[in-house]
C-alpha cells in the first residue's frame, strides 16, 4: 500500500518518531493535503531561523490562506467588479454605506490615529478635494476569537450630542493624517443567512 501510494520509504520507516514529533498522522502534510506544501514552502524559506522569525511566517500563511478563501467566496458572485484605487476609497453617498451596513455586505474603511477603536468609512462629499466620513466604533465581545488575521467584533456608527450619526468633511490632505491603515469590514452571516450587526 505504501508502494502503491508513492510515500517517501524514509517516512514509512520513521513513522514512530514523526508521530511522537508531530502529532497523529492526519495533522501532518505527508498524510493530509498534501499539495498545500507548496503555498508553505513559499513562505517558509529556511527553517533555521528564530522562532519569532517563523511565527510571523505562520501568522501570513493564516492571512494568505484567508485572503484565498474569501476569493473563492466571491469567485462567483457576477456583479463582482474589482476597482484600483490610491488612497481610501469613497463609497457614492452615506445612503450606499447606510445601506451596505444593513444588508451584510463588506465596507472599505480606514483606522483611526486617534483612536485604535474607530474606523471611518468615506463618501464623496460633492468636492474631489473633500472627504465626508462616518466614524464606527468597535466592541471587541470578551471572548472574540482571531482567526487568519480576522478578529470578530461589534460595530456601531459614532453620534453627535443630538444623537444623529457623526459626519465630519475634511480635505484629502487632512484626512491622510487622521488614517493610520486600511481595513475591510465583513459581516459575520450565520448559517440561516442573518448577520448580527
């Protein structure tokens, strides 16, 4: 059978020590999807570094293999249409985000320097050199799980003193300074299709 499988003799006959080392069979490349050693052996160049050095690397195989599985995800969705853009991008109006937030659907958005717990989300403002922008709040739950570089949590829009959603507009030059990185929010959708806002 291991013939017939074309597994590696040095493995067969170490088989006791490769399962002390590494686990049980079914958690080892040679005995489990097999063709993903490639995606790994992209990253993991040289295993004779630090550990620091080789948990960053397993931290972008996570990352890597999210960022494929949401291409598959969207693969086949027609209406799809991917835009280049410099910058942060600006959704077409403050109805399109309202209404992109309701329905589950993702939302570009940029973190804030003043806050590690906000994120605005941009739309034109009627200028080219004017950003207007909502601000979301995030509300990490207590026990929120990170997984390939994806923490779950909670959003809710920023209000003013009157309760009415905050809007600030800014130039472009000043709202680069107010952006610290770029982020993408995606609703987390339950298996009967809701999503918990």
């Amino acid at each position: 059978m291991c013939w017939a499988r074309g597994n590696w003799v040095s493995f067969m006959a170490n088989m006791i020590r490769q399962t002390s080392y590494l686990g049980q069979l079914q958690y080892i490349w040679e005995g489990r999807n097999e063709e993903q050693i490639g995606q790994v052996k992209e990253v993991m160049v040289s295993m004779r570094r630090t550990q620091s050095f080789r948990e960053t690397k397993m931290r972008l195989l996570h990352k890597l293999a999210g960022v494929e599985w949401l291409s598959v995800l969207f693969a086949d969705d027609e209406h799809n249409v991917r835009e280049w853009f410099k910058g942060s991008f600006r959704f077409e109006s403050w109805k399109d985000i309202l209404a992109r937030y309701a329905s589950g659907q993702p939302l570009s958005c940029a973190a804030s320097t003043e806050n590690d717990r906000h994120f605005h989300i941009c739309y034109y403002a009627g200028d080219y050199e004017l950003i207007n922008y909502v601000t979301v709040e995030a509300f990490p739950a207590a026990n929120f799980v990170e997984v390939m570089g994806v923490i779950f949590c909670r959003f809710e829009f920023v209000r003013d003193e009157e309760g009415q959603v905050k809007v600030d507009t800014v130039s472009k030059k000043d709202f680069k300074h107010r952006v610290s990185s770029h982020a993408l929010m995606l609703s987390y959708k339950m298996s009967n299709g809701d999503h918990p806002r």
